[in-house]
C-alpha cells in the first residue's frame, strides 16, 4: 500500500521532529550534536529553506521551518509559478501505478516540469554548504567540460535533479537525514553504524503564521530539554537555537536574526517573550493528566457541534487565503486575535464552547498531541489549509486543531524590566 501524500503547501511554516530508530540516544555525544546542528543549517541553505528555530536532543530532532516559495528570478518562464507538483508533491495521476497496462504500453508517467532554475553561481553556493568549496567547484566545472564536449543535455539533467531537491519540506529532511546517516555509516568511522538510523518516516504539523502561535512553538522546542530533565534552563542546552542566540559562537547571529523576523522584534524583546512563556507554568490545581483531558474533551465536543451543523445545512466555516511567509492573510489576524483574546478571557471564541483559562505556553510545559498534530493553530487555518490542497489530495482531518482550540494561544504578560 502506498504512503499517504505529506501535506506540503507553498510559503508554509512546520514544526518537524524526526527520531533516531529505537530511540537510541546516538546525538548524547556533544560533538555529533555539534555536527548535526551545524547540518541542520547548511542543508538550509542548500535546500533554499529558512530554520527559524531548532533542538538537537539527545535521541530526537525539533526543526521549526519556512519553506517559501521559489523565487521570481529563478523561474523559467516568466509569470509562470513552479508548481509543487515539480518537486515534492506527486499529483493525483502519479500515485497510479508507474507502469501502466499493457494496453497502454509500458511507458512511466512523465514527472512534471520543474519550472526553475538555478543559476551556476547559486548552485555553487548552495553545494559548497553541503559538500565543501572544493568538491562544489569540481562538480561545477564537470558541467562545464560537459558542455564542452557537447553534452549539455546531461549538464543540464543534473543541475536540473539538483533544483528537485530545493524548497520542498521532505527534500529538505531527505537531505538532512542522508548527511547525518553519512557520518554514521561510513566506513571506517567512529561510530561503526550499519544500517538505518533513522525511525521511519518524520514528522511535520503545518503552524499557523499568527505571532503568539509562533512564539509559542518556539519555546516549546527550546523548552525540550528541561522538559526533558537533561537541562535546567532552555539557554543551557548548547544544541538549540535559543541557546545559541544568547551566545556569540558560530550561527550566534543567524539565530537571533531568525528569531527577530519570526517574531517582528529585537532580539532583546523577543527574549524576553520566549523568557515569559518558559516561566509561564500550568495554573495551580491542574495536572497534566486533567489538561490532556480537558484538550481531548474539547476536541470530541467541537467535533460534534460541527457534525450537527453539517447536518442542520449551516456550514463550515470559512476565511481568508493560506499564508504568507511570517505575515497574515488579508482580515485574517483580527479574527484570529479576537477569537484567542475571547478565549484567553474564558469565553469560547465564537465556537459555543466553554474554553479554560489555559494559555498554550503553559501548556510547553507538558506533553500533548497540539504541538505535534497535522495542523497547529485555529481550527479556521486547518480548513483553509486543507482548501489550499490540490484536487484529488488525500483528505486529512483538522483533529489537532480541534486540539489547539482548546487553549487559548495567547502570550503571557512579561516581567518589568
């Protein structure tokens, strides 16, 4: 039976998380956890994508990722926007099988056009942060005495493999993944790892571009560690980009310029926000066990209203376009900020629940399903997510919004200075 089609949408923000097979604690070495910090980013820039935050654990990967989309001067054809379809996502007539009937012949189906290319300059830029300045050059210069030789057309078939890679969420991880498992199993090497090291396949929850759900993922991933037991602060886990902008070691500065645009602050203010939300713990009197129930409670009731407003021909209920970068679609954050700020007041948020008085960033502090669903945020942007899916995608439910509406994704106040 095939894999069910990831969810992978243009100009979109996830949380990704990946684990090493068997939850064997191979990252506890700090060095390998320096090497696989470092990878994180480099494979970024190869892979045209932006990190926004990460946490390398001991066993387990938190990756906080944009992945916008291709820019204008990269295209082939003017006005012509690459489809996803070209570089990650299978329409719905490749996931017939790859050999039709015989009947039909036995020729695959072609793959979509890319509809990009990169320029020889910008490639080289992009391979020299995965495979070194030297072997970059080498692999620039075969392409030139290729098309020396007259053999452009293989030339031009691997820059054209090489762009396949790029501004795609599961390309970017294939990339990641397959450079962490190079330094494992090769021969020789100190680890002496054979096989696969990785859990199966990753996982990915698209986030909702509102601010204070940004923040909040943010200092959920750079909250693990402590979570964890093997930090007492998030700023002492060296591994997590939180860490590192406190510093002034190597990625210091494109940490804390990530953090800034993430959140459309300095970064002095944007640390004090993710402070607040590290201090922010669960109210007194309520459990983890009670919260949990309390999200899969409100879960199952909103589920319900919206059956019986399906059958009572009102609707779903509709909005604004998907996202834009870090930015918002058009009337979308004054409906999204008045419904938290509703729900934050112990209202319902125009749903006609009753929604507790718990903020998500006290909710970093434990373990629940609204951080690692499909889709972290409103309910609202789970629908227009799955609007925004190509015709004849498999259907994914909005659970784990259901799960999020449950708390009130709002910032909790900051200390005076």
């Amino acid at each position: 039976m095939a894999r069910k089609n990831r969810i992978s949408l243009p100009d979109a923000i996830y949380h990704v998380t990946t684990r090493i097979a068997h939850r064997a604690m191979l990252l506890a070495g700090d060095a390998i956890k320096d090497k696989v910090f470092r990878l994180i980013y480099d494979c970024a820039v190869f892979s045209g994508v932006e990190v926004l935050a990460c946490c390398v654990m001991d066993n387990h990967l938190h990756i906080f990722l944009h992945v916008p989309k291709v820019p204008e001067e990269f295209w082939t054809v003017p006005g012509a926007e690459p489809s996803s379809y070209a570089f990650g996502m299978r329409p719905p007539e490749c996931r017939d099988p790859m050999w039709p009937r015989p009947s039909q012949g036995t020729v695959p189906l072609p793959r979509p056009a890319l509809g990009f290319m990169l320029g020889d300059d910008e490639l080289l830029r992009r391979l020299a942060a995965i495979y070194g300045g030297k072997r970059a050059a080498a692999v620039v210069e075969g392409w030139h005495r290729l098309e020396k030789a007259g053999c452009a057309d293989r030339a031009d078939a691997h820059r054209e493999r090489l762009c396949r890679r790029m501004y795609n969420i599961s390309q970017y991880m294939k990339t990641l993944k397959e450079s962490v498992t190079r330094i494992f199993n090769s021969p020789g090497g100190a680890f002496k790892h054979e096989g696969a090291l990785w859990q199966g396949r990753f996982h990915s929850g698209v986030v909702e571009p509102r601010t204070a759900v940004l923040a909040t993922v943010a200092a959920y991933i750079a909250y693990n560690p402590v979570k964890a037991g093997i930090a007492d602060a998030p700023g002492s886990w060296h591994w997590s980009s939180f860490a590192r902008a406190l510093g002034d070691g190597p990625l210091s500065a494109t940490c804390r310029g990530m953090y800034e645009r993430m959140l459309g602050c300095a970064w002095e203010v944007a640390r004090g926000r993710l402070e607040a939300m590290f201090e922010d713990g669960l109210p007194e009197g309520l459990s983890a066990e009670a919260l949990r129930e309390i999200c899969n409670r409100h879960a199952r009731e909103e589920r319900d209203m919206e059956l019986r407003a399906a059958i009572d021909g009102r609707g779903a209920v509709t909005g604004g376009t998907g996202p834009n970068g870090y930015g918002r679609a058009a009337g979308e954050e004054d409906k999204t900020e008045d419904a938290a700020n509703a729900a934050e007041a112990g209202g319902s948020g125009g749903t006609g629940l009753e929604t507790p008085r718990v903020r998500a960033s006290q909710a970093i502090h434990v373990t629940l399903g609204v951080f690692l669903g499909a889709f972290i945020g409103s309910v609202g942007f789970a629908r227009r997510m799955l609007r925004a899916l190509p015709p004849g995608f498999p259907s994914h439910g909005v659970h784990s919004a259901r799960l999020c509406s449950a708390l009130a994704w709002v910032e909790p106040p900051r200390r005076a200075a």
